[in-house]
C-alpha cells in the first residue's frame, strides 16, 4: 500500500495518508481560490479513514453552491489550508495538494470549475476540464 505525508508550513500539524489518492482534481472555484490564497487548489481525494493527523488542526464551516456543509481544516498557527470534507462526500478529505511532501504524487488529472477560473491562469490541456464538478 503506498503512503505520503504531507504538513503545514511551520510544521504543527503533519500527516500520513495510508492510500491511493481516490481522485486528483485542480479546482477553480471560488471557494478554494479564497480559502487558499492561490490562483487555484490541487486537490488530492482519500478516504478519511486513511489518514492519520498529528496536531489539531483549526475548523472553519461554510456551505458550498451544492448545498453541502463543507469544513475546512487549517493550522492555526501559520494558517495553511490542510484539509476539506463535505456533507456530500462523507468519508472522503480532500488534501490540499500543496502541503503534500512528495510532489511528484500530484497528477491531477481533472480541471473543475473552470467556469469561475482566474481568465490569466493557464490551464494543462492535457486535462479533461469541468464547468462545475462533476459527480
Ligand atoms: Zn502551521
Ligand atoms: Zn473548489
């Protein structure tokens, strides 16, 4: 079974994932753009089962378009986005692929909510892309 790791900026909170990502999604909504201070979010779908979170990190509510309550996980110390999980999705975390160790383990291979991208961002055309996200 493969494993990564992944932590914060100022290393509080850390964590192992005991999986193959589920899904690898780079999202252009609105949502993850303000939450994350990015352009756009790499976003790495596992089981929530399958991972192990040392630290405690911060949580921050709000409801999606969907209708689903999202909570978000961040380090309160340096502020950095950790986690996502949706009311839509349970079971599933989204890990924010930039606090992922190994970069080469990030290969999205999904574009969604290119509808509310940033017009200058560029986008991989070797990806299939999504007005919204897909089901
Ligand atoms: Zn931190
Ligand atoms: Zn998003």
């Amino acid at each position: 079974m493969s494993e990564f790791t992944g932590s914060c900026h100022c290393g509080e909170i850390s964590y192992t994932v005991n999986a193959e990502p589920l899904r690898q999604v780079n999202c252009h909504c609105e949502n993850c753009r303000k939450t994350s201070g990015g352009p756009y979010l790499a976003s790495v779908f596992v089981p929530e089962d399958s991972v192990q979170i040392k630290g405690a990190p911060k949580e921050y509510q709000h409801l999606a378009d969907s209708g689903n309550q999202m909570t978000k996980k961040f380090c309160g110390n340096c502020g950095a986005q950790m986690f996502s999980l949706g009311s839509g999705r349970p079971g599933i975390v989204s890990i924010r692929g930039g606090t992922i160790d190994d970069l080469e383990m990030i290969q999205p291979t999904i574009n969604v909510f290119i509808s509310s991208k940033i017009p200058s961002t560029p986008l991989d055309n070797s990806l299939v892309t999504f007005e919204k996200m897909p089901s």
